[in-house]
C-alpha cells in the first residue's frame, strides 16, 4: 500500500479535489479582469470555500499520513501549503510575495498527472535533460559575456551588463527572437549567429529524449496489455 494518503484515497474525491483546483484558477484569472470588479464579492466568497475545501484537504491528508514529519516536507504538501497561505496573508493585511503564491495552485494539477505517460517520460529523461540544461547554461553564460563586450562600447543602454546581455543570448537561443536587443558589431553578431545554429540542437535534444522515452513507455503499456488479453484467453479456455 502506498505510503501517500492522496493514492489512497478514493478516484472521485480525487476528481472532486482536481475540479476545485481547476475552477480555483479560473477565478484567479477572472479576478485580474478590470471589467469584472463588481463581482469582487462573489470572488472573496469563493475564495474562503475554495481555501476551505484545500485546508481540509491538507489537514486529513496530514492526519492520515503513517509518517505525518515525512510527508509536512515533501514537495506536493508544501505546494498545499502554500496554496493557503495567500488567504490568510489577504485577511492579515496581505504581502504581495505571499499573494503571488496563488499560482502555485497550478503546480496542485501535477499531482493528478503523476501516472500521465508524459510525466513518466519526462522523469525517465530527466538525467539527460540535466545535462543538457547544464550545456545550455555554459552557452548562455559564455555568450552573455561575449556579447557584452563586443557590444557595450557601441550599445550601452541595450547591453548594460553581462546579465542584461543574458536575455538576447537566452532569446536568440530559444529562436523566439524578439528584437529588442540585436548586435550591430561583427563580433557580436557571430556570437548571436553561433547561438541561433546551438539553439537549434539544443532544443532537439530534450524532445528527442522525451519523445522517445514517451514511446517506450507506451510499447510498454500495449505489451502489458496484449499479456493480460492473452492470459485471460487462456483462462477462459482452460
């Protein structure tokens, strides 16, 4: 039996829970619309529910726990949390770091996708994407400073700073391009252009990865699902 009280529980208090979180962020998100301010009242309402409901959630699934100082500290209790504590930061005054914490309430969603294929194959390559993070870093790192000093002289403003100068190199090396910061200098320019022909393997890299673990996975799941077609044939004829 799993030692997390959340896989112990029943499949539609699961859903429920999934429900409230999803219809937690839609009010979120319909909170920052202007236009719909006269429904303030109706958000504070829903707000304390739904905070409600998470704190109950959080407290029986506490109280259930066999290791309750385990599970205080892993990662998907600390995410609840801290989906409750911008409530009580609102009605002691409110600090905007806490507030912000309600977009963690996002990160409650990855807790049904736990046994997803893609969730699966994104751990299974999680290793090599680490690696490949790491390279992608040195890039940017060695680009920044390089872009810095073959364009400050020319662009102060624009590359002010090696880390100002990280934002055109994570840009160009994404190939999202924005254009708000372009060399003008030869050596700038090589630099930039060296980061755009990178950026394109370093992106095909954790795809691959993904994409073919995510098919493995998957081969998998129909090979078990051909034996256990195959074993209850056999049982029925025998």
């Amino acid at each position: 039996m799993s030692a997390d009280p959340y896989e112990r529980a029943p499949r539609w208090l699961r859903i429920s829970l999934q429900g409230v979180v999803i219809y937690s962020i839609l009010v979120m998100c319909l909170e920052s619309v202007d236009s719909l301010g006269w429904l303030a009242p109706f958000f504070r309402i829903s707000e304390a529910i739904v905070v409600t409901i998470f704190a109950a959630e959080y407290l029986a699934y506490l109280w259930l726990a066999k290791d309750r100082l385990r599970h205080v500290i892993r990662p998907y209790s600390i995410i609840d949390l801290l989906a409750i504590l911008p409530y009580l930061a609102d009605l002691g005054g409110g600090f905007l770091a806490l507030r912000s914490f309600r977009l963690l309430r996002v990160l409650k969603l990855a807790r049904h996708a736990g046994g997803n294929p893609l969730s699966l194959a994104v751990r299974r390559a999680a290793p090599d994407l680490l690696s490949a993070a790491g390279v992608g870093l040195v890039v940017v790192l060695f680009a920044s400073i390089g872009l810095y000093y073959a364009e400050h002289d020319m662009q102060p403003e624009t590359y002010a700073s090696i880390p100002a100068s990280m934002w055109c190199v994570v840009v160009t090396l994404t190939t999202v391009g924005y254009g708000d910061m372009c060399p003008v200098t030869v050596w700038g320019r090589l630099i930039a252009s060296c980061v755009m022909l990178l950026g394109i393997g370093l992106i095909a890299v954790p795809t691959s990865l993904i994409s073919s673990n995510l098919t493995d996975i998957l081969q998998d799941r129909r090979e078990a699902k051909r034996l256990q077609l195959r074993q209850s044939v056999r049982y029925r004829e025998t």
